[in-house]
C-alpha cells in the first residue's frame, strides 16, 4: 500500500507540468489583440518595405510585406482598412516581383496599370498609415520623406 501512495505526488505533479505546458502553448499560438503597442511592434519591422520594393529583392520584399501583414492582423480599428488596402497591394506586387521571368521593373510596372483603379484608395491609405505610424509609434515608414526639422 506505501507504493501506491508515493505515486500519487509523482502524478499529481506530472499532471500540474502538462497543464503549464499546454497553458504555454496555447498563450503562444494565439496572436496578440488589435492595439497600439501591437501594432508599433510589428510595423517598425516593415519600415524599409519601400526600399524593398524598389530593390527587386523577392527575399527581402517577402520579408517585409510579411511583417506588414503581422502589423494588418494586430492593427487597431482607426487604421485597420488603410493597413490591409496596402497588404492587398504589395501582396499583388510581392508576387510579381517573385515570379517575373524578365525585366522585374516592367512586370511591377504592369501590375500597376492593372490596379490603377485601386491606386488612389491605396495611396490615401498608405498617406493615413505613414501618418498614423508616424504620430503612434515614432516611426517614418516612407524613407523618401524629407525629414523635417523641430520646431525652433
């Protein structure tokens, strides 16, 4: 009878470790909630996804059209729409730079005349998510903006 009781802490404790683990688990698969701070966080990722674009670089575009795409999924409702008009867009300009057979510029080029209906919504967007970065987080996700100075 003694053996059979000295097993009960060995279980109990065993039972305590899986319940943790799973807790762990589970507290790291769920993607955080829509904020400020969220956001902040995964956009500063993003900032030099102009440059990539430009660059041609499939890997480096794939990288940061992914983080805006993390910032898309914790972005606050203010500017939630005006961060997946531009993961819509660079998804579609992602792809064509990841599967141009020949000159990526022109290929880029093409898909823009394709979504010229979509540009101007796109490029209101993207003014409100500069701004919005900008004012919330610190950051300047356009790297061809002319800094300005502080006031004197």
């Amino acid at each position: 009878m003694p053996r059979r009781l000295a097993r009960w802490p060995l279980l109990v404790v065993a039972v305590a470790i899986l319940a943790i683990v799973g807790a762990l688990i589970a507290a790291c698969e769920r993607p955080p909630e829509p904020s400020v701070e969220a956001y902040c966080h995964e956009i500063v990722t993003a900032e030099g996804l102009d440059e990539s674009l430009a660059s041609f670089d499939p890997s480096r575009v794939a990288t940061d059209v992914a983080a805006l795409r993390r910032a898309a999924r914790v972005a606050p409702p203010e500017i939630e729409l005006q961060v997946d008009a531009l993961v819509e867009l660079t998804t579609a300009l992602q792809a064509t730079i990841e599967t141009a057979r020949t000159d990526q510029a022109e290929a880029l080029e093409a898909t823009l005349r394709d979504k010229s209906d979509q540009l101007a919504r796109v490029t209101d967007a993207g003014r409100a998510v500069e701004d919005y970065t900008r004012a919330n987080c610190g950051v300047e996700l356009n790297s061809t903006a002319v800094p300005t100075s502080p006031p004197g």
